[in-house]
C-alpha cells in the first residue's frame, strides 16, 4: 500500500510551514486571509460556533477564535491533527523546513507570537471524516472547508449532508482550486473541470451549485491566492476560488 503523504513528517513540516511561516512574494498567509474573511462574511450570524474542515495544522482555527466563541477543527490527517494540538497545548511546536538537497533548517513556532495567544483554547482537534462526519459535529454558525473538496473521494456526500450541520442563516466557505486528480476523486465523482454529454463545459463552481441551489444561496466569489515553499528555490504558486454561500 502506497504511503499517505498527509501523515508524513515531510508534509506536516511543509504544512506547518504554509501555514506559520515567513510571507512569500508578497502573497498573504492563505490560512489568515481565508479564516479573517469567514469571519466577516459570517457578521450576520450569532458567531458562536464555527467548524474548519480540512484545518491542516490548525492556524485559520486558532484565526477564527478571535471572532467565535469555538471552534472544531477537523482533518483526515491525524499528523496534522496532531500537529495542531501540540501547538495549542504545548504553546509551541518545531519543524524542519527544506533547504537545497539535504540541507534543513530547524524552525520553531511559538504561539506567544499570534493574536490569537489568549483565544487559542476555544479550538478544538479532532481526526474525521468530511464525507461521513460524525453526529457530534452540528448546530454551526460558520463552516468553512478550504482547499478541501477537490481532495475527497466522494465530494458530493459532503455537499449532499453540510447543510445539516448549520443553524439556520449558517454560513458555507469553501475554498478550492479545482485541480481535479483521479488519485484522489474518482472522475465520476468530479463536481466539474469536465465537458458533459452534450459537449458543454462544467466548471466546479457550477457543479456547486448544482449541489448546493436547494439549500443555500450564493452571497459570494472571489479568489484567493497562495504559495506553497517546497524547497528554498521551489515553490507552489497557486489561485484557489472562495465561493460563500448562506444556508436558507
């Protein structure tokens, strides 16, 4: 059986990295941008209860404390999920960023450090699911899954069940760059990036609203650039769409 990549040491470290490291090229923390907007779209809501799917190695959790009273983080990885409790329970975690070659440099991230120092224990972690998320996991006033549902293996069990576990008036982030790969998501399953039957394209953003018309409505779109650093002079530079929907 191939390696997950996810519960790796090398991608916990390059995550950590995304997420609390140095800006690059001027392109803003992707984690802070997406958390600060969820925030704001969700003014309108009690802000009481807020759920990160895909939460990685925790930061737009910890981000989104400043603005809800809890928040749960959820990702399938259970290295990043790890990840993330260290850091709110130790205060502190350490990684090693890549270099040239072999070479690494040892990084610490201290949470003194952030806004979110004193607000960080409303977050909470836990390794789950997003197509098949346990009951425990509802009464939202926000939910937010970025750069999420291009990487699940049936990303329509997520769109079918998500309203479920919103109040009413809820609001649904999502933020993806649509980058279709059959090693993650069947091609039957794909929401678009495909022509259909009458040769017609499909964007992703209209399979979303296939899926999600009968229950939200959409408020917004926008994009949402970011950059991966993987190695000292390789990097991934990358434009994720935001698209912000309110549950009916």
């Amino acid at each position: 059986m191939a390696e997950n990549i996810y519960e790796t040491n090398e991608l916990v470290s390059q995550y950590l990295d995304f997420q609390y490291g140095d800006e690059i090229f001027g392109v803003e923390n992707f984690a802070v941008v997406c958390a600060h907007k969820a925030i704001g779209y969700s003014k309108g809501t009690q802000q009481q209860k807020a759920l990160d799917l895909g939460c990685a190695t925790g930061r737009a959790s910890f981000e989104l404390t400043l603005g809800f009273d809890h928040v749960d983080g959820v990702d399938y990885s259970h290295a990043f999920v790890d990840a993330a409790v260290e850091l709110r329970e130790k205060g502190e975690i350490a990684y090693a960023q890549n270099g040239e070659g072999e070479l690494k440099k040892q990084v610490l991230v201290d949470m003194t450090m952030y806004a979110f120092r004193d607000t960080c224990v409303k977050a909470q972690f836990f390794q789950g699911d997003a197509c098949d998320l346990e009951t425990q996991f509802g009464g939202y006033d926000l939910v937010m899954a970025t750069n999420l549902i291009d990487r699940l293996y049936q990303p329509q069990l997520f769109l079918n069940m998500i309203h479920e576990r919103l109040s009413e008036g809820g609001i649904l982030v999502l933020t993806s760059p649509y980058t279709w790969r059959e090693e993650y998501t069947q091609k039957q399953f794909w929401l678009g990036g495909y022509m259909d039957e009458n040769g017609v394209e499909v964007s992703s953003l209209d399979g979303l609203q296939k899926s999600l018309d009968k229950n939200f409505e959409l408020v917004a779109t926008e994009d949402i650039p970011f950059v991966i650093r993987e190695t000292a002079r390789k990097f991934q530079h990358t434009v994720s769409q935001m698209s912000v929907w309110r549950k009916r």
